[in-house]
C-alpha cells in the first residue's frame, strides 16, 4: 500500500464502481466531454472511493493505462459536525471538509437551528449531500469519499468517545483531538451542552460555516502531523 493518490497531472479523476473494469457513469461522462474537454487517448485517473485508483485513458471505452494503486487508509478518523444553515452554506461546508480531508461529516439539526427539516426532507437533503461530497472528492483527487451520516440530532452524536463542542471558552485543541461538533449561528443551548467536553476554535467570533471549516483545518493538521509545536 502507498499514502500517495493522484496528484492531479495525470488528468482529472472520476469514481467507478470497479476500477479493474472502469466504466463511467453517463453523467460523469458527459461532463467530461462537455465541461472539461477531454479527447480519446486523454488522460484521466478513476477510483473506486475505497481507498483504490489507476490510470486509464479516455475513450468510448476507457482503456486501463496503469496498475492498480491501494492507498492506506489514515492512521486516525477525523470528524466534524455542523448544523445546518439556510441557502448554499451546507454545500460550501460539505465541499471544504471533503477538500481538507476529513473523514466523516455529519449534518446535524441544533435547537437553535433555523432550518427546520421533516423526515422527507432530509432524506432529500442527504442524498443530495452525498452528490456534493463525490463531486468535491473528484476535484480534489481524494481516493476515499467521506463517510456523509444522515441528519441527526446533537445529542445522538455528541456522547461519542472523543467528541468535543465547539465553544468559546472552552479548551485549547490537543493533538489527541479527532472530532468537533459545531453549532447553529445562534450557538448551543446550554442543555446541549451540558455535560460536554468542549473546546474553543480562536480568538474571534467565527461564522457558523467558518467555524465548521476552522474545524476541519485544525483536526486533519493534528492528525496528520502538519504542524509544530506552538511557540
């Protein structure tokens, strides 16, 4: 196994379901052709979303230009949650935290948030987060999707080993950290917070998708080993 995926100069890359018989998806497809130009014989890199991706070339039937590279999965999983905001700012949240690296996303529907979904409406909501999280996960050349949990409550993921709010006030992050939950705009309630382990993402008032961001930033750097020691 190698920690390497495409780098990007190998053309753009696209999920198949198996990439030991690529096949593309008719919309991926025409997007292909029609959005990125590309040509028979252009280069392009496919994975699976599991972790597997080659090299193929373009054509009315891809043709395999590579071996079948597995990349390991990270030594640790990292976490954010979010609760949902009005207009496009789940998306923005959803494509960064894929671009960044993060491992599991989960939607969350605070006390406080203003949106207000029923039951049929988040399971749209859902499969349309699955489609923003694969098509981010192309872009940035990640060879395994984000796990994307249905929207839930706070309290049903925040009594998770290792889960912490996102607070002012609260403590410094540690290199142990690995999942943050972050509220509505209006903040937590403080029975969400209740019993806790809550930590604190810097010095000013952050936006709600900011703070979500903030947090995906942070965790993937700890758990990746991409900063020093504070001075």
């Amino acid at each position: 196994m190698t920690h390497a995926g495409p780098d990007g100069t190998a053309g753009p890359h696209v999920f198949v379901a198996d990439v030991h018989a690529p096949e593309l998806e008719a919309e991926d497809r025409h997007h292909l052709e029609r959005a990125l130009r590309l040509r028979h014989g252009d280069p392009l890199t496919v994975g699976d979303g599991d972790g597997r991706w080659r090299e193929c070339r373009f054509g009315d039937n891809l043709e395999v230009a590579g071996e079948v590279v597995e990349v390991a999965q990270p030594s640790e999983e990292v976490s954010v949650g979010f609760s949902i905001l009005k207009g496009h700012r789940p998306e923005l949240i959803l494509q960064k935290l894929t671009e960044l690296g993060v491992d599991r996303i989960i939607p969350l529907l605070a006390e406080r948030s203003i949106v207000r979904w029923d039951a049929d409406k988040c399971t749209l909501q859902h499969q349309r987060f699955l489609r923003i999280v694969r098509e981010a996960a192309m872009q940035s050349r990640r060879v395994r999707l984000p796990v994307v949990e249905r929207i839930t409550e706070p309290a049903e993921t925040a009594s998770r080993p290792g889960t912490a709010l996102a607070q002012a006030g609260g403590r410094r992050l540690q290199a142990r950290d690995r999942s943050i939950l972050v509220g509505p705009e209006g903040g937590w309630t403080p029975a969400e917070v209740a019993g806790h382990d809550v930590v604190d993402l810097g010095t000013t008032v952050l936006r709600a998708e900011t703070a979500a961001i903030a947090a995906g930033t942070l965790l993937t750097a700890l758990r990746d080993g991409r900063v020093a020691p504070p001075l």
